[in-house]
C-alpha cells in the first residue's frame, strides 16, 4: 500500500523549521540564519521512499503582523491549514508556541499533530523531560518528540511517525522531484541568505531578491539578479564603500551557486531602491506574495 500526503511545519520564527526541513529531506532547500523570520514563503519539499511520499510544507514563522509584508507572510501560514494531513508544530527548548488561535483551528480539523521540541542539545535532560511533560499533559493527543534538527536527533523517529500517519495516497508528485519551486527561486534565496549572514538592523528585511535574467549556456550560467531596498540609504549600506559589501555578497552567493547548479556561474547584481515595497500590494505580488 503506498501513502502520500502534505506534512505542514508551523512554528514561530527562530525556532528552527527550516534546519527541520531540511534534515528531514536530508538536503538543503530552505535557507537557515540566525536572524528570525527567515522564511517569508512557503516552500514545499518532497521525499520520496518506495512505498511513501512526504511533502513538506516550510511556512514563514507565527508573527502578529507589523506590516503588509508580513500580513501576506501569515496568510501563507494560515493556508497551510486546508491542505493539510498532518501537522508538525515545532518550538524549542526556550519557546512556547502560544498561539490560541492556530492551535485551535488545527485541533478543529481533527488531523494527527505532532509537537515537537527542538534544540534540546541547547539544554539540560531536565528541562527536556520537564517540556516533554508539559506538552503531553497539554494536549494529550498529540505527538509529542524531543529533537535537535541541527545534531539529526530524533530525525529518524520523526520520519518513521509520519509515515505511520499518512493516508493511503499515490503520490502527488513525480518520484525524482525534489521541491514545487523553481531554480530561480532557489537563486533568488542564495543572494537574500548572504545579505541576511552580511547584514545587522533593518538592511535583510528591507530587501527582495528578483532574478532578472538566468541564461543556461552550455558550460555557463549567466545569472542577473535585481536586489530592491526600501530606501536611498540602504542603498549605499548594501553596495558599501566602493562596492566591497556588493561584491562580497556576489562572492559567497556565486559559489553556492554553482555547487547548487553544478556549473560554473558568472553572476550581476544590481541594488535598486523600491520606495517602501512591503507597504506595496502591486509590488508584493509582483514579487511573488500570494493573496492566499
């Protein structure tokens, strides 16, 4: 009997459900940093084994919305919830998701959740066993699993659990994909996680990566990206003094890039300013933001 189903990793920002999907996928899709609210669409990622196919829905982390950009980024959450077979909420050792109202409206599906607390390798046994309690005495029909995403603990256990709980399904996808995204995207991602590593204060979330051009020759890719800030100042911040940040960013992006592409890559990037883009639904959509 073979399964399938869609597995949707809700949790706040900072909690690790990037790391979590990727060790689950045992690649690297999702782009990790240390800076919260990383992730700000929803990526899916597909594993397959002979008799089971898993996606993985990566959504932006639970935030109260401070502005439109986010209000797009919580809807991607919030749609996570119709498609749904099964639910990971992932906190950590230090937080707790609070959210009453998703908790609410994932119970009222009536779907398998599994709870699971990330980042014990940060922590004491006590305080695991501790949280572990919590949660169980909690909500007593969840799942509940200690894990570290970044050390593989657990990662196991976790994968065997979702393929008990997914329906009998074919699958939803061909057997070699890997992810719903195109390269582009991926592209797209590299340049935003070198300005998120680069960066401090308000630069990595005033700034949308788009790829302007992505020519495939046959032993080059000729990649242009279009970086938009939200105002003249940021600007300069990015480029820095005689274009030494811009390039150091292309630097470390374009080899990434060509371990991803496997091929040698020649890559552009040009700082445009967006006045006050996340305020802006044409430009938010332009870029990729959905209404649902």
């Amino acid at each position: 009997m073979h399964k399938a189903g869609f597995v949707n990793i809700i949790g706040k920002p900072n909690v690790g459900k990037s790391t979590l999907m990727n060790a689950l996928l045992g690649e690297k899709l999702s782009i990790i940093t240390p800076k919260a609210q990383t992730t700000r669409h929803r990526i899916l990622g597909i594993c397959n084994g002979d008799n089971y196919q898993i996606v993985f829905s990566d959504t932006p982390g639970v935030l109260d919305p401070g502005y439109k950009l986010q209000e797009y980024m919580m809807r991607a959450v919030k749609s996570t919830i119709l498609d749904a077979d099964v639910f990971i909420i992932l906190t950590d050792i230090q937080e707790d998701f609070n959210h009453e109202e998703l908790i609410g409206q994932i119970n009222k599906t009536g779907l398998p959740v599994m709870l699971l607390i990330n980042k014990i390798d940060l922590s004491e046994l006590d305080k695991v066993v501790e949280k572990t309690e919590y949660w169980k005495n909690r909500f007593p029909q969840w799942l509940v699993l200690p894990i570290s995403a970044l050390e593989n603990f657990n990662i196991d256990k976790v994968l065997e659990k979702l393929i008990e709980l997914l329906p009998p399904s074919e699958p939803f996808y061909p057997k070699d994909d890997l992810t719903d995204r195109p390269q582009r995207f991926f592209i797209a991602e590299i340049v935003r996680e070198k300005i998120l590593l680069n960066y401090q204060k308000e630069i990595p979330y005033s700034v949308e990566v788009v790829v302007d051009s992505f020519q495939d020759e046959e032993s080059l890719v000729r990649i242009r990206c279009i970086i938009h800030v939200s105002r003249e100042s940021q600007k300069g911040i990015l480029i820095g003094h005689k274009g030494s940040m811009l390039k150091k960013i292309g630097t470390e992006a374009r080899l990434d890039m060509e371990q991803f592409l496997g091929k040698k890559t020649f890559l552009e990037l040009h700082v445009k300013v967006s006045k006050n883009w996340r305020e802006s639904d044409n430009l938010l959509r332009r870029f990729g933001y959905s209404d649902v």
